[in-house]
C-alpha cells in the first residue's frame, strides 16, 4: 500500500516499494496561480534534501521545488512539458512532477500525514 | 502578505469581499488575482471588460498662468499645442536625460491640466513638480481619488449600461463628466478602454452597478501586468528608470519634432547629446523560444556568447500564447528577428528581437 507524506513546504509524496511520486499540493497550486512553465528534472539525476528539483513557473513568477528527501530521479511527468496547467487541475494527481528512489526510508519519519498537514495550512 | 506600514486602497473591503489576494507594489496592499485567475482575468479583459482599480496611482491637478511654462520645463512638451481635452504621454526627465517618470497629460481648460503619475513615483513627482512650481504662479495639487480603469472591448457598452456615455471621448482624450470626475479614453492594456478619477461615495456606486454586468470581472495587478506586457507598454522601475533616456526607452515618439529640436525642457542638452550619439543599448520586445518565460534581471548574449544587454519584463503572453518580455540590447542588435540568448538559471534560451506589440493595439482613434 502506498503511504502519502507532506512536507511544509507544500510538497506531497506517494511512497510505495522504495519509489516517492512527488508533487505539489492543492493549497501550493492556488498560492501559485497559474502555471505556464514546469523545468523538469532529467533522469538519473541524484539529489540532496533540500536541492532544487523543478522549477514551477507561473504568469508572473518562477518558484522552486525542492527534493523533500534525498534520493534519485527516476521519471518526470513529461506530459507538464505540453500541458503545465495539469498542476493546477490535479495538482495530487496527474498533477505530479517526479518519482525518486529514496536513498533512505529514515528520512520519511520526519514528514507530516495529511492531519498533521491540514492543521498545518489551516 | 504586505507589511503594516503598506498603503490600503480605499476599496479594499470591496476587494477582500471579491475573494481579491493581496500583494505588496510601490508601497500598496494591492489586489494581485482574484478567484478567477490571472489567465482568465487577461483573456476576460480582452474579450469583454477588466475592472482594475488603480488607486494607488495619483492624480494631480496642475492649473493657474504658469501651468505652461512649468509644464513644458518639467517635461519634453508643448503643452501649449494640446488642444481642449487632448492627453499626451510625456515624461519627468532629470537633467541627464534619464526619465523619473511617465505621466499623462491631459489639458482640460486654456492653463488648467491633469497628471496622471505611478503609484512608485508620485510622491517624489510630487516634490519634483512642487520645487519647480515655485518659479511660477502655478498650483500643484494632489487630488484625492478613487481610480478605476474598465478595459476591454465592452468596457464602453458596460459605462453606458451603467449611466456613463462614452460616445463622443476618443482615445487619448480626456473629459470631467461629472462633478470631481475626471476620465480619459486610455489605459495600460492595449485595449480599448478607459480610466476615471472619482470621489469615493460615486465609486462605490459605480463599482457597484459595473459588477452587476456580466461582462465586467474584477482584474488583478498579475493580469494588469501581463496585459500591459503584451502591448509594448513600459513599467517605470522595471522598464524606464532615471538611467534610461527616451531615445534609448525608443519614445522618441512621445516627444513632438519642435520640442525635440528646439524645446528648453529639463534634460534638453543631454537628451539632443544622446539622440546626435546614439543610444548605446535600445528598448527591444523579445520572445523566448518555447514555452519557458525568461524574466526581468535575465542577462542576454550574443550569438558569440557576448553580453547584449538584459531583460526588464518578462513572463507569458496568456494572449499571446507564448512567453513575452522586454528588455535592452545592444544597438546594433535592436532589429526584429535577430537571434540573441537569455541566460536562465544557467541554460541559455534562444530569443528573437520581436517587433512590440505582441498583440494589436485596439484603440478607438475614431
């Protein structure tokens, strides 16, 4: 079974047999606005807590994405190559925009569930 | 959210109850989106009509015998030859050349006229104005306002709806429709539109009858910002600063040939000096390769890797489709269709010079 986690900074993450699908949330999407532009990372691409791993482009502004956990890049949702907007329509679903490999499980313990999250937004 | 030292909009409760998000600009709590979104707020006010309110810009009531020769001093202006009701874009130049800021003008009697100054800069064009005022027996007054701009093809059809005829005001006219209202055929968006300066207590009725048209939505400053991009028009701060002068600025335009050749506007000696040299770098439309936006502060290169010039606006064109910006290249480069690069976040992004607007102009000249 699939375990979701947050992050403070807005980021969900579904993790299931040692892969995380990492994306943004609902309450990220909206502050954002709508986006026009998502750099996606490229495979194989090993990153540290806390190292930029998307860029989210919106009208206005660009903002980072930041790896929630350390681990590496194994796909990026190329579909928000052709149609960002999906982040705004789905931002948990279709929405997403990488999976990774987690270098260490540990590093989970310190996320949020969704209560803890929504306390967190509220 | 802004800081507790921000200004509030006299409207605010209008905004807030609009489900407006607010952001900090020139010192403002500003509506930046409302529910709807800063893409369908570009494409509504393209399509029908965009309520903006531009309270934080300022208004100011130039009048009395000196309000010509202060005027033509303060700015590279003739505004002698503006007829009744004329407006003209000019500018507040220091003695570099460099512009401290752009204002419409508009005259409304034979010494009587009306400023229209940015919200970042009116109150050191307060100053500016008031020290040069002082030679002359002319008043300067700020004119506490409610500033609306309704934009958009339909705007005039939802003025009308709403009691206000539009008719017989053409683009870059001005009128004083009713009492303490002042409102011109202008905007900052490309579109057919206007902007009217209004007591308070008469906003509220207007917002009020605006907003039971379908046809009018409430537009943010993101929208306003990417409308104003797509049609070519500068930010003062971002795109003209006191380091730019018009002839770099390309608005050479907005300054008649007589005033040009023989006005003694502040600035006049080093703005002649730099139309004779040239400008060094030259205000260009540039559009990005792809869908990736290339903003403001973005370095630009040559095709040999040479510095030639940075971004001063950038982001997307909802209308336009396509990412947008503006910025300053070399002269020589400055033609349409030359090939240059931005450097974002360390990968260089192919950019053509592109001739601006990006999207038409849809002024009613006539």
């Amino acid at each position: 079974m699939a375990t979701t986690y947050f992050t403070s900074d807005h980021e969900w993450l579904r993790v299931e047999g040692g892969i995380a699908t990492v994306g943004i949330t609902d309450y990220a999407q909206e502050q954002l606005g709508d986006l026009v532009f998502v750099e996606l990372p490229e495979t194989g691409k090993k990153l540290t807590k806390g190292d930029t791993a998307v860029v989210v482009e919106s009208v206005k502004a660009a903002s980072d994405v930041y790896a929630p956990v350390d681990g590496e890049i194994t796909e990026a949702n190329s579909t928000l190559s052709s149609d960002p907007s999906l982040v705004n329509s789905a931002a948990t679903g279709a929405g997403w925009l990488w999976k990774m490999k987690l270098a260490d499980e540990g590093q989970l313990a310190g996320l949020m569930d969704e209560a803890a999250y929504k306390a967190h937004i509220a | 959210m802004t800081g507790d030292d921000s200004k509030h909009l006299p409207l605010e409760d209008i905004h807030a109850a609009a489900g407006a998000r607010f952001g900090a600009f020139a010192g403002w709590s500003m509506p930046l989106t409302y529910p709807a979104g800063v893409m369908k707020e570009h494409l509504h006010t393209r399509e029908h009509a965009g309520l903006f309110d531009i309270s934080h810009m300022k208004l100011f009531e130039v009048s009395g015998p000196g309000a010509l020769p202060l005027l033509n001093l303060a700015c590279p202006l003739d505004a002698g030859a503006l007829g009744i009701s004329q407006s003209k874009l000019t500018f507040l130049l220091n003695e570099a050349g460099g512009i401290l800021d752009d204002l419409i003008v508009t005259r409304l009697g034979d010494d009587r006229f009306i400023v229209v100054a940015n919200a970042g800069n009116a109150i050191a064009d307060e100053k500016h104005l008031r020290a040069l005022a002082a030679d002359f027996d002319v008043k300067v007054e700020p004119l506490d306002r409610v500033f609306l701009a309704i934009q958009g093809p339909e705007a005039w059809a939802a003025l009308s709806r709403a009691g206000i005829e539009t008719g017989s005001l053409l683009f870059m006219r001005g009128a004083e429709p009713r009492k303490n209202w002042f409102m011109s055929r202008s905007g900052y968006t490309g579109e057919d539109g206007f902007e009217i300066g209004l007591p308070e207590a008469d906003a509220r009725d207007l917002v009020a009858k605006l907003r039971e048209d379908e046809r009018v939505l409430w537009i943010g400053l993101a929208a306003r910002d990417s409308l104003r991009l797509e049609a070519g028009l500068c930010l003062h701060g971002q795109d003209l600063t006191p380091e730019t002068d018009p002839a770099a600025a390309a608005l050479m335009w907005a300054i008649p040939r007589d005033v040009r050749a023989s006005g003694t506007f502040i600035g006049a000696d080093a703005l002649r000096a730099a139309v004779e040299r040239g400008p060094a770098q030259k205000r260009v439309g540039l559009k990005p390769e792809g869908r990736q936006p290339v903003r403001a502060g973005a370095a630009l290169f040559d095709a040999d890797g040479n510095p030639a010039g940075h971004v001063t606006s950038g982001g997307f064109g909802p209308s336009a489709g396509h990412p947008v910006a503006m910025g300053y290249v070399a002269a020589a480069l400055a033609k349409p269709g030359t090939r240059i690069f931005a450097d974002v976040r360390g990968a260089r992004i192919p950019v053509d010079i592109s001739s601006l607007p990006f999207t038409p102009h849809r002024y009613r000249k006539g």
